[in-house]
C-alpha cells in the first residue's frame, strides 16, 4: 500500500536530517533493506494501534528539540561495581574514556570498526525484521538503517564483569543513534548495564540472541535529564533452557518509548521484562512489550510500575502471544501506576492471545493513590510526610527492582532512586 | 505531662459528636487507664491525640508540657516525644521493618537536634530490644507487620515504642486479640519502660491487662466524656459488674 502524501513528506523530511553511514560493509545490505521499510511503511502515526496513547511527532520530527543538560552531582550509577565501561558522548564513542575493549569470555568491537566479515552479519537487522511483525516499528528499522555506531558484543563464557554502556549527554541539541548487537553463546553469561541520559534524542535498538542453556542480565537506567526524549527497541530471541532478563528503571524524561519484543523460540527459557518508572511533570513513559512464545514449558514475565504526579502519564501496552506449539507456557503480567495526585494518568492495554491449550497464563492492571493509612502510620512515628511518601513509593517499586537478580546492582539502582526522589522535593 | 481540657470532637465529614469534653491531666511517671464501653469515644481520643485526619476539633486543648498539641502534625507529636500503639497496626508491604524502624528514630532524632544513629548502632540496639520481647529477628526483616498475627503486630508495636523511648505513650486496645502469654510478653514489654519521666494512657475494655500493668489511675469514659476517675479498684469494679451499673450512678 503506497504511503499517503503526507505521510511520504513526513518520511522524507526526517531522512533528509540523516545520513546512511557508508560502513561496515556486512552491514550495507541490512542498512538498506532498513531504508527501503522506512520508506514503504512510512513513521509511526498516532492512529497506529500502538501509538495512540504516545504522541510520536517529538521523535520522528527531523530536528531534535533541545534539550538542557542537566549535571549530576554525586557519583555515577553502578560506579560501585567492578565493571568494563564503555562511554558514548552524544551517542559519540569516547576511547579516552572508556576501559580497553579486551576483556575474558567476551568480544567487543564497535559496529563503525568492525571487520569485514562478521559475525554479527546475522544479526544485525535480523532480530529486528523479525520483530516488526504483527506489529511494525518503524522506528527500530529507522535505527537499522541510520544507526552511527553501536557495540557487537560476543559472550563465549561467564563474562565476570558487567559490560557497561555510559551514555552522557552534554549537547543539548544531539540526536544519537546507536545499534548494539549481543550473542550470548551456549552457556555463556553476560550482564549488560546502560546508564545515563545520552542524548536531546536518543534512538537505540539492542539486538540480542541467547543461546541454549545461557544467561543474559540487562539493567538499564534512564537518567534524569527532564527535557530529553528517547525510543529503545530490544529484540530478543531465546534458545533453549535460558535465561533473559531485562529491567528499566526511568527517571524524568519529557518521552520515553521503551519496547521490547521477546521471541521464546526454544524450550524450557525464561524470559523476564520488566521497569520501575517516577515521573513528574511533563513527563510521557511508555512502555511497549510483546512476548511471544513458541517454546514448550516457557516462563515469561513482566513487571512494570509507575509512579506519576505532577500531570506525568505512563503508558503500559504489553501482550503474551502463546503459539500453538507453546504447551506448558507459564505467562505474567502485571502493571501498576501510583498515582500521587489527579493530574496524572495511567494507560494500560493488557493483552493475551493464546493458541495453546495448555497453558497458564495471568495478567493485571491498577491504578491506585497513595496508602493514607500507611501514610499516617509513618508520620505517626515521627516520618516526615515527604519521606513518607518517598519511602511508600520505594516500596511500591520494590516488586520490579526484585527482578533484578544482582542484589549489588538492584541496591545501587534503590540508592540512586532514593537521591532522585530527595533532590526532587528541594 | 500530658493535659487534656474540655476537649469536644466531631468527625469532620459528617456532623457526628464523639468527643463531649474530655478533662484528663496526666503526671509524669504515671500509668492512667480509660476504661469504658464501646462507642464511649475512646480510640477517637487516641487518634485525635496522635492527629489522625477526619476529625475536627470544635472546642479545647490538648498540652505536652505545656506545648500545644494540636497545632502540630502528627510527625512533629511523634518528635515532642508522644507515641500511639494503634489497635490495628498497618501493614506496609514493601518496606522492610528494619528501615521503617530506623527511618522513625532517626527522624525524630534529626527533628530533635540530636545525631543520627548509625546502622551499626542500630542493629544494636534494635537486636537488644527485640530479645526481650521474643522478637524473632526474621521478624525484623520482613516488611512491616505483612504476614505478622495479631500477636506480632502488638508486639510489634511495643518494640516500635521501645526504639523510640517517646515520654507519652497512649496504648489503644493493645490487649485486643492476644491470647494470654501474649498479653503477659507486651505487658512486661510496657513494663519495662515504665520510668519516672514516662507517662502511659491504656486504653481497655477490659480489665485484663490491668493485672500486668498496674495502673495509677483508672478513668471511666462513655458517651464522650470522663465519667468517673478513681483508683485501680475501678477496673475491678468494672469487671465484676459491668459498665452499666457505674453509667447509672453517674447519670
């Protein structure tokens, strides 16, 4: 079907803000499938079924609009952990920054400098094709094709370290785009941690594929400066009896779109997503997940809790696809807004569409107000009413950070929350 | 220590009295109970005290030594050093006994101008005070009184109020729902605090858990007001006869 005027001058307009970088090679042909999507499927609209609770026009304008950079003080998230850290300025690579690449069970080289034959050639565009359908993300397409940079990350054995993504934002009209490629191999295990704000606007798509019987941890936080605005895409693919978990914790942020397509190919895996989100302000939160499972005696969960005042608006669109071939499926899905005041609000599109006939599968919505019970309990005991609340929205979001696995990780995300919730009261 | 003069209450969303002047004056060091039937207004004192929302003070004053206590928020009571042991303590799902325990004192510390106590202190002195009342430090770990019995929420709270060493306890039907050991382990527990520079108010329908913890006084409440004050062998009195019979004397 041809795109409508308007909509082929929208495509054209943002592609003419972006140039098709010229390398790795491996990758041309991915890059150019990418570009021809773009251009026959057109950007996400707001009459598209999945965009109707997000405005699209800030990320797909061709300009970014500006954003300040905020300074953080204290340290940096996750700095209390032993861990190899890769730095993007802008989406930038920073090698000054950043710790030698080299590091034991893993390979990491730069999408801009990698070789000409590649492993990541059968991933790279792959994991993302296969992604867009029931639903197209033109988006995370937009990304194959124009991505400037990005990280292919091999992990043969037990990575002892986490690999580390810091992402600084320090123009405040940079748009970055950045695509990484991660193979978990049989039996590996891999912890992936991103932090940082990176960009006005920031487009990054992570492919990942876990092998049989391997490990993939993926932590994120999305840091707090107000003004910036961000699409991620993660595709997953699981092979059998493996581990996949994925969380997100966004602070701030005037539009975050997070989505996640997870495809449970094997048997017996286990696939958790799941995000922890404060929000005040004008601030949208999205959070966009599509499980789908083709595996025997699969477990999927997900876990995604908002708290919003100040007029913020959270958005939960979350579906388990259980094929036919999915016996023994176990799926879950839970999400829950906190909401501090009227002003704000919380939308949620639950869905579950099952082929199997023998499976177990739940989901749940609320919206809710601060406990006054609670509340009073704590004052009671000489609580400030600010900490009170402070303290009963840590435990609101307790249940998703005990996704994490890593008590190391979960407490240093639980400190850095509890510092963005006392900064933000001053 | 604590002085209470002509107190009248009504809640706030609807034009219901409770509270009909309540005159009630208590002296440092003393154990005061109020006795009374139900519906006779006494857990409406014991909130107005610790200044629960939903009521509204028509007429009277209530004074910490000589501190006003109704221009304060319920933190800034807690902080002036008064403690309500609640009849149905709240569950907090989420928030670990622990740090709810250690966030209470530590501001009611700061709000004093005193110094913050360190984790290490803490778990001291929570570790010391949870022995004695047979608090099983799993107990501790657990979010607040989330899956505790009826037992472990008012032990619970007889911890809280030995962490805090506030100097105006109001006890509010602790002895509801407890079996008799448990009674006897937070009667000890309030026992143990009793102190010169400590005051209690026990609120009870029963007599009971006056034989382990001994008041100085013992107050009848009904219809709103104070009815008759006199000594522990009021409770007794009360026990063996009923509210009734004191009601028609007073009407």
């Amino acid at each position: 079907m041809a795109l409508r005027k308007i909509d082929h001058e929208a495509v054209e307009a943002r592609l003419s803000a972006l140039d098709l970088p010229q390398g790795p090679s491996w990758a041309a042909a991915a890059r150019r499938d990418a570009l021809e999507r773009v251009r026959a499927g057109g950007l996400p609209q707001r009459r598209d079924e999945y965009w109707r609770f997000t405005r699209p026009d800030s990320l797909i304008q061709p300009e970014p609009t500006p954003a300040q950079v905020l300074r953080e003080e204290g340290s940096e998230i996750f700095s209390g952990i032993d861990r190899l850290r890769i730095v993007f300025r802008d989406g930038v690579f920073d090698p000054e920054a950043s710790d030698d690449l080299a590091a034991e069970g893993v390979a990491i080289e730069r999408v801009a400098q990698s070789g000409d034959i590649h492993w990541a050639r059968d991933l790279y565009g792959k994991l993302e094709v296969r992604g867009q359908e029931p639903v197209s993300r033109p988006l995370a397409a937009l990304n194959t094709a124009f991505a400037t940079d990005g990280l292919l990350i091999r992990a043969t054995g037990k990575v002892r370290r986490p690999v580390a993504l810091v992402y600084l934002h320090e123009q405040e009209q940079s748009d970055a785009i950045l695509h990484h490629v991660v193979k978990v191999e049989e039996g590996a295990e891999l912890t992936l941690l991103e932090t940082g704000p990176a960009a006005a606007r920031f487009n990054t798509v992570t492919e990942v594929e876990v092998a049989d019987r391997a490990t993939f941890h993926h932590v994120r936080a999305q840091g707090r400066d107000h003004e910036r605005r961000a699409v991620t895409h993660v595709f997953a693919r699981l092979g059998g009896e493996c581990v996949f978990k994925c969380f997100t914790l966004t602070a701030n942020g005037m539009m975050t779109r997070n989505e996640a397509v997870i495809e449970l190919a094997g048997d017996d895996a286990v696939a958790h997503v799941a995000g922890a989100a404060v929000g005040d302000g004008d601030f949208h939160h999205d959070d966009t997940v599509f499980v789908t499972h083709e595996g025997r005696n699969c477990e999927s969960r997900q876990v995604f809790k908002k708290v919003l005042r100040n007029g913020a608006t959270g958005v939960f669109q979350g579906k388990i696809l259980v094929r036919q071939s999915a016996q023994k499926t176990d799926g879950y899905q839970i999400s829950q807004s906190l909401l501090l005041d009227g002003d704000s609000q919380f939308l949620a599109k639950p869905e579950l569409e099952i082929y199997a006939d023998d499976v177990q599968c739940s989901h749940g919505s609320t919206s809710g107000a601060i406990d006054e019970d609670a509340m009073f309990y704590l004052r009671s005991r000489g609580v400030e009413q600010s900490d009170a609340q402070d303290l009963l929205t840590l435990a609101f979001l307790a249940e998703a950070i005990d996704e994490i696995d890593d008590r190391m990780i979960a407490e240093d995300l639980v400190t850095q929350l509890e510092r963005w919730l006392s900064r933000r009261r001053r | 220590m604590l002085d209470i003069k002509n107190l009248h209450v009504k809640l706030e969303e609807e034009d219901k009295r409770i509270l009909k002047g309540v005159d009630l004056h208590v002296d440092a060091g003393k154990v005061h109970a109020i006795m009374g039937p139900n519906g006779s207004g006494k857990s409406t004192l014991a909130y107005v005290l610790s200044g629960r929302d939903g009521y509204e003070i028509t007429e009277g004053a209530v004074a910490l030594d000589g501190e006003d206590v109704l221009d304060m928020e319920p933190e800034e009571r807690a902080a002036a050093g008064l403690f309500l042991a609640f009849q149905y303590p709240i569950e907090i799902p989420g928030v670990g006994n622990m740090t709810f325990l250690r966030t209470a004192l530590n501001a009611q510390r700061k709000a004093r101008g005193e110094a913050e106590v360190s984790a290490g202190e803490f778990l001291k002195l929570i570790r010391e005070k949870a022995k004695t009342l047979q608090i099983d430090p799993e107990m501790l770990k657990r979010p607040v009184n989330v899956g505790f019995s009826g037992g472990e929420k008012k032990r619970n709270e007889i911890l809280q109020m030995a962490v805090l060493e506030p100097r105006m306890c109001v006890l509010d039907e602790t002895d509801s729902g407890l079996d008799v050991d448990a009674m006897k382990l937070v009667a000890d527990g309030v026992n143990a605090l009793r102190d010169a520079g400590r005051s209690f108010l026990v609120i009870t329908h029963y007599q009971r858990l006056l034989n382990h913890i001994q008041p100085d006084v013992v107050h009848i409440m009904a219809d709103g007001r104070i009815v008759k004050t006199g000594g522990p062998e009021l409770a007794l009195e009360v026990e063996n006869n009923g509210y009734a019979d004191i009601l028609a004397e007073v009407a």
